[in-house]
C-alpha cells in the first residue's frame, strides 16, 4: 500500500509485483507476475514500483560481513529532525460488525433436521 499512496502523492505511476526492469532512456519497460501468467508494461521515468523476488538476482545480494558492522557502528549518525504534517486522510465512519447469532448444533447422523435448517434458516438450499 505504501508504494501506491507514494505514487498517488507525488502524481507519478506505480507498478505491483515486478520481476523484471529494463530501462531504455527515459522509459521503463516492467514486467510483472499477475493471475495465471506475466504482463509486459512500459511507463515513462520516474516510476515507483513494488518488487517481488526475482527482479535481482540473489548473486547480486551484498550481504554485510561482521567488519562492515563493525566499520559502520563508528561512523557518525546524522539525526535529522521530522517535520511537521498534516493528516491526507480522516475517519468518515466507523462501526462495530453486528454480534454473530446464537449457534444451533446437528447431529451429524441427522440429515433430515439438517436440510431442513439449511433451507428453511439459513436458506442456502
């Protein structure tokens, strides 16, 4: 959700699920995962997209070995501080879902009492 209210804010596309980039000039061509197969999409710079794995390959990965940490924790941190922001979103209604109903049990042999139930109660039948 965080990529599309970031894209919405600053008015540029967004893309979910990307597994793959190419970035020909000032064009993005994206591909993404999507129900039962991959879709192809090309937008114009800048772009905010949401990764899945398989945009970078694992070998790519840096992972930190314990000098770099070490390394890091005596260089100097830079506290900056937060502005002030209003709220983008309110509240308009809020209400509590209805308490569910009292439960009735069947014997499982009692099919008859069953679809009776089930047509006449709950009619899903």
């Amino acid at each position: 959700m965080v990529g599309g209210m970031l894209a919405t804010l600053l008015g540029i596309p967004y893309v979910a699920n990307c597994i793959h980039l190419d970035i020909e000039g000032k064009a993005a061509q994206v591909q993404r995962e999507i129900d039962g197969g991959k879709e192809s999409l090309r937008s114009d710079l800048p772009i905010i997209l949401g990764a899945q794995k398989g945009l970078v390959e694992e070998s790519e990965l840096i992972i930190p070995n314990m000098r770099g940490i070490m390394q890091a924790r005596q260089k100097p941190l830079e506290v900056v501080e937060g502005v002030q922001a209003t709220a983008q979103t309110s509240i308009e209604q809020f209400e509590k879902p209805a308490p569910k109903g009292a439960v009735k049990l069947v014997d499982g042999g009692d099919l008859d009492t069953l679809i009776e139930l089930l047509q006449n109660e709950a009619k899903v039948l």
